[in-house]
C-alpha cells in the first residue's frame, strides 16, 4: 500500500487493525461493544442518539485516527 503514496507523492499512514473503528461512535467516542456482530449494519449510539451507517462511521473514525497519528508525528 505504500507504493501507491509514494507514486502519488502521499503520506501513508497505518492505523492498527485492530482499532475499533466501527463500533466507536464518530461524534462522541462511545465505544458499543454491541455492534461486534457484522450482521448489524446501522446502530445509534446510546450516548448521544446519532445514527451511524458501520462502514461511513468506521471510515470517518478510520481517517480521524490516521489524523491524530501524524499530528502526533
């Protein structure tokens, strides 16, 4: 995957793979040990009711953690 930043003049960096992406809700932080199973698709968080769709949150969680690595950089 590195390549592919190198060719287009990219910084990449690695989030660890087993950082809760999709069960942590992207607005407050909540950590839902309920959406463990893959079956479940959509879930509201119970802390502050925002509805999440599992891969637009774990992607929006994805990129703030990449974002937080290299400020921390």
């Amino acid at each position: 995957m590195g390549y592919k930043a190198e060719w287009n003049n990219r910084q990449y960096i690695k989030v660890d793979r087993f950082y809760a992406s999709s069960q942590t809700c992207n607005c407050c932080g909540y950590v839902n040990s309920d959406t463990k199973d893959l079956s479940v698709r959509q879930w509201i968080c119970p802390k502050c009711g925002a509805i999440h769709d599992r891969d637009v949150n774990a992607a929006e969680n994805i990129l703030n953690e990449g974002l937080r690595i290299l400020q921390a950089a």
